[in-house]
C-alpha cells in the first residue's frame, strides 16, 4: 500500500505544476477584468480626469 506522503508530494504527471501558474494568472486575469467592467459602469461625472489634474499642478502661469 502506498504512503499519504508519496500521494501528496509524488509527481502527479504536470496538472498539478499547471495550477501552480494557471490558478494565479487566472486570478490576476479575473481581477482586470471585474476592475475594467466596474470602471465602465463608473459615472463619467465621477470619473478622474488624470491629464487634466496632473495638468493644472504644473502650469508654468
């Protein structure tokens, strides 16, 4: 009978070393995408016009 450590820590033929970099690229991916989506949702009223703000900081007037 095999041991609970060899099931654990055996080689489990590459899927489980794909989840090691799927799991948080999909994570990263699903985060950008719920971000964006509530950014379009955002009032444009709300919304911060950057350019303009980093604009108005550094006038030479």
């Amino acid at each position: 009978m095999m041991k609970f450590e060899h099931l654990l820590f055996g080689h489990q033929g590459g899927w489980d070393e794909i989840l090691l970099v799927v799991a948080p690229l999909g994570l990263m991916a699903w985060l950008l995408w719920a971000a964006n989506r509530k950014a379009e949702k955002m009032d444009p009223q709300k919304k911060s016009d950057f350019g303009a703000e980093n604009d108005s900081k550094y006038s030479d007037d």
